[in-house]
C-alpha cells in the first residue's frame, strides 16, 4: 500500500513513528500496543499531553524530533529508492517479528522484489566479527554457499568481515541472502561494499528499520541485531571474540528461543573466543551446513554420520584380521610364534595365514610368514589420525 492509497492511516503514522522513535523502544512499542498509531501520533504532533513512561526531558525530545518528520516524503524518497515501507498487517510482514513484543519493529523497508515473509520463514543468520581471519571467511563463505544450495536463505547485516564473505558465499552459489542494514535502505554502509549492497537489492532483500537517509550509530549496530535473530530460524556465529557484536545477535536468539550455533575455531585465536564461551554454554557446535539444517530444518534433514577412509582390512574377518595383527613388523615368524600371539591354534593359524597370502597381506619366508608391502602400507593407513 503506498502513501496515496492511505494517506492519514496506520501506515503513514508508522512512518512518522519510525522517525521519531529509535529502533527497538520498547516504551514506544507499549504505546502503540495500548493507545494505538493514531492516538500516539496525535499526541506526539501535539506535545501537549505527555504519553506515560518518560521524563520530561525525553519527551520534549520526542516532540521536537515530531516537528520535522515528514512520513509522506519518507514514503517518496523510498519508493524512488526501489524500496517498500512494510509493517504489520500487511501480507509481507513476518509474523516471527511479533516475537519481539514492544520491541517489534514499527515497520520494515524492503528493497528487492522478492516477499521478505515468504523468504524469512526458511532462513539462517550467519553472523560474526568484522576483522576476522582468513578461516573465518573461509568458513562464512563455505556454510553460506552450502546452505544456499539446500534451499536456505542467507540472512546477516551487510558489514565488513563475516557479514560480507556470508552474503558473497550465497550469491556465488546463486541463492538468496538478506542484508539488513542499522541505517537507511536508501544509503550503503560501509561504503566499500556499495556494489555488494547493491547486488544483494538486485538478487535478494536490503532490510532496515530506519527511515530512509538515516544513518548508522554504535547502539542502531546492536538494536539492529535483533531483528536478524528474529526473523530468522536460527543464528550461526561464524568468528566472534568475547566483545563482539555478533554475540548480541545470538543472545537475541536465545532470548527468543532460536536455534543458536557456533564454529570452532583454534583455541589460542582471540577471535575465536567469543564462540567458545557460546559453546561452552547453550549454543550447537555446527561445522558444515548439513549440521544447520539437520538443527533447523524439518524432522529427517540429517547430516551424513561421519566416518574415517574404509580400508581394505577393515573388510577381513575378525579372526583374519587377528591373525594378520599378530605378525611383527620386521621380520619373519614361526607360525606357533603367530598363533600363540592370535591366541588361537596353530592349524587354525595356517588357515587364515593362506587366506591372507591369497589377498596379497603375506607371504612365505622358508618355515615362516612375514607381512607383504601391501599389509605394511595399510597398517601405516590404518593407524593414521582421522
């Protein structure tokens, strides 16, 4: 619905709402729960009436930042932007964001053409820290190519670091990604990734709760974490040290009762730090993106078990591969020297011993047996770590 079709409604009152309180106040949000759009608006034009709930001071604040918001130019300054003003009620809105209570958004601006709800309902956030390592991007970039081609939609903030190899791994795959960003739809942050933004609004969805041209700040950064965790099925923190702010995204999660999961990373790595105390505490150690979506997809979506090389005498018989264990390394040996170390009887040794020279694992040696290049080889393999 645009501006035209309801100029003095609900809509236009969130936008004029969405400039004047900051993303994520919860105080504004219980207004509009209990008095409504319309009554805080007026009251908020007004000035006159103080809403419950806040200094003086602050409402002062409010009022005077009322007295220059024009929701009806935000409105056109979007729509030349590509962008949509979405809010609850309409068709597009995803109904996981109401999870938020008085700290849901007032509404969401959306570039891109494809449904925001249709695409936040099979989603993952792959989060983490902007100066990550060379591993960090790696595995960003790994899991969201993997992901992408299990049907998922890749959901993170557009930043440097982490957010950026995520959203590149989604489009090399050619799937879809979500960025939402803590500033206008309408502007690029950071700068360096204007033509990473830029194809994600071509190919996916730019997402942002403030008003068009507004800019992004320290807190904005954190309130805006919220809404990745909530739109999402899940949060992954790919990197994180103990101070980042991809932990606040996961801790959103928790508090919302998402999946949250974390990648290991080296033990001595700072950077890694952050996840290790999320693992340590109620996060999923994840690896690879079959482990995602065996935690968030539907029931049968199992990650394949994993299992170290098959080797040609792990297929003996148990009494072969005894026999076959009992030979020394070195040198030749007696058979009563091979059946006394297989604890079985010479006869019974001799049997296995010729059923082991027809696979080419030993052979004789005057009146004893030695082990073959082949046996060598794969005792060498078989003792490898996995």
């Amino acid at each position: 619905m645009t501006a035209g079709e309801d100029p003095d409604g609900e809509r236009l009152g969130r936008v004029f709402l969405a400039r004047v309180l900051e993303p994520g106040d919860e105080v504004g949000g219980r207004w509009v729960r209990e008095a409504g759009v319309a009554e805080v608006t007026r009251r908020l034009r007004e000035g006159r009436e103080p809403l419950p709930g806040v200094s003086v001071t602050r409402w002062a604040g409010l009022v005077a930042r009322a007295g220059h918001a024009q929701p009806a130019r935000d409105l056109a300054t979007a729509e030349a932007a590509g962008a949509r003003f979405v809010c609850p009620g309409d068709a597009e809105w995803p109904g996981q964001l109401d999870d938020l209570a008085d700290a849901r958004p007032l509404g969401l601006w959306v570039r891109g053409r494809p449904s925001l709800r249709v695409w936040a309902l099979r989603s993952v956030a792959l989060v983490g820290a902007r100066a990550c390592t060379e591993y960090g991007t790696h595995m960003a970039a790994t899991l969201a190519s993997g992901l992408a081609e299990h049907g998922w939609v890749v959901v993170s903030g557009g930043a440097y670091g982490i957010d950026g190899a995520a959203h590149r791994g989604a489009l090399a795959a050619r799937g879809a990604t979500v960025a939402v960003l803590a500033c206008g739809v309408d502007r690029t942050y950071p700068r360096g990734h204007t033509a990473l933004i830029g194809r994600i609004a071509e190919q996916g969805l730019v997402v942002g709760e403030l008003p068009p041209g507004d800019h992004p700040t320290p807190s904005r950064f954190i309130l805006r974490n919220r809404v990745i965790a909530a739109l999402t099925r899940g949060t992954v923190v790919v990197e994180a040290a103990c101070r980042s702010g991809s932990l606040a995204t996961a801790r959103a999660a928790q508090r919302l009762g998402r999946f949250t999961m974390g990648v290991p990373g080296p033990a001595t790595s700072p950077l890694s730090a952050g996840v290790h105390e999320l693992l340590r505490a109620e996060a999923t150690l994840v690896t690879d993106a079959a482990e995602v979506v065996e935690l968030v997809g539907d029931i049968g979506e199992l990650a394949p078990p994993r299992q170290g090389p098959v080797l040609p005498r792990d297929l003996l018989a148990p009494a072969v591969r005894t026999v076959l264990a009992a030979l020394p390394g070195d040198r030749a040996a007696p058979v009563e020297e091979i059946a006394l170390g297989a604890r079985t009887t010479r006869d019974e040794a001799i049997a296995r011993l010729y059923e082991l020279r027809a696979l080419g694992y030993v052979e004789r040696h005057g009146d004893g047996w030695k082990l073959t290049r082949q046996a060598m080889i794969s005792v060498r393999d078989g003792r490898r770590p996995c």
